[in-house]
C-alpha cells in the first residue's frame, strides 16, 4: 500500500488536520498573543497540522511514518532472524529512537 491512501485513512488525516487548525486558531487569535509553553503548543499543532497536510496531498511514504513518511526503511524490518518487538513500525527514524530510549532504560 505505497502511495494510495484509504477513505478511512484520508477522513482520519482530515480531522487531525482540522483538529490541530483548530488548536492553532484559537491560540492566534486569542486576547493574548501566545508566549511561552503556549507558543510550543502552537508550533506543535502547526506541525501536526503541516504532516496531516503533507500525507493528504502525496499520500504515506514508504514507511507509512507520519512524522518521516520519506525517511528510509528500518531493514530489520520483516527478518524472521531478528525480528523487531511489537508495535514497531517500519520508520528507520523512529525504531532508532525506540532503541536509544530502550538503551537508555537498561542503563
Ligand atoms: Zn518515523
């Protein structure tokens, strides 16, 4: 499924689009200009807003990441020898986060 993006999946992109555009308008256009932690809130939900953006108009990339749907492929990814835990996807970036966290925990 590379490159085509399903109704259910389109409609969930939609309204986290619209969800994260509503965050960001009312932090805009709010009395306050925002500062501080509601400025990262809002930085946030742009981005959030951006990604949703960016996987309506060209789709998942190959490893139906959101964060870096064109970031490369983990290549463990699939191998029966050495198989990755549960729950990971196929995003090289975010199973090299999950290992430096899970290192991290060992330590
Ligand atoms: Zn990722």
């Amino acid at each position: 499924m590379v490159g085509t993006m399903s109704v259910r999946q389109q409609q969930a992109e939609l309204e986290e689009l619209q969800a994260a555009l509503r965050v960001a308008y009312d932090l805009a256009f709010d009395q306050e200009p925002p500062a501080g932690e509601q400025a990262e809130v809002l930085v946030d939900a742009l981005r959030r807003a951006l990604v949703a953006a960016q996987a309506l108009s060209d789709g998942p990339g190959e490893t139906g990441c959101r964060e870096h749907p064109r970031g490369a492929v983990d290549p463990l990814h699939g191998d029966k020898q050495d198989p990755l835990p549960p729950g990971w996807g196929r995003c090289l970036l975010c199973n090299d986060r999950r290992r430096r966290a899970a290192g991290r925990r060992r330590r």
